[in-house]
C-alpha cells in the first residue's frame, strides 16, 4: 500500500533539502525547489505514485540524478563526475537527506 504524501509534507522536504533565509532565497534556490515540486507532480513514472512518499523521494532522486548541474574542472570528464556524484558525492547525500526527512515525517 503506498503511503501518502501530502503537497504541505513535500514543501516542508523542499524546504529542509534546500534551506535559506525567507529574504535571503537566491534565484537558484527558488529554482531547485520549484523543479522538485513539479518533478513531485509529474516526474517520470509517476502516474501511479502521485501524492505518496515514494513519488518524494523520486522527485528528488530524478532532481539530483538528471536535473541538477554537475561542477567539473577543465580536463574533467562530465560523465565520470556526474557518475561519482550520483554514487557517492553530493547528490547521494542529497538523497539520503530526502529518505531520512521524509521517514521523519512519516513517524511523526
């Protein structure tokens, strides 16, 4: 059975994940926020997930994995530091922020 996940429950993830000051909110905060929002909304495969806890934590898989930029280097490889990030670096810790913040949710 899926379990729920309400829009209110997805703006207080979004707002953990990407903290700022309300008059400190940089243009690129306010733009990572909104994409994880819609990819909450219609992320890819989410017909059947809409509006539980996994369709969350796949908003900001699909956001950290595809969406998010990826810092490189000149000589650096794209590929290579985007693969590390996902697997290791900042985008896996993105992610591991996500799943415990919303298993905290949920317990509450």
């Amino acid at each position: 059975m899926a379990t729920p996940y309400a829009d209110m429950q997805m703006r207080i993830l979004v707002g953990k994940l990407f903290p700022a000051e309300p008059d400190e909110l940089s243009t690129r905060t306010q733009h990572h926020r909104q994409k994880v929002l819609d990819l909450f909304e219609s992320g890819k495969g989410h017909e059947h997930i809409r509006g539980t806890a996994w369709a969350a934590l796949n908003a900001v898989a699909e956001f950290a994995d595809h969406h998010r930029s990826t810092r490189t280097r000149p000589g650096d490889n794209r590929d290579e530091k985007r693969l590390s990030s996902i697997w290791l670096g900042s985008a896996a810790t993105l992610k591991r922020a996500a799943h415990e913040a919303i298993c905290s949710q949920l317990a509450a």
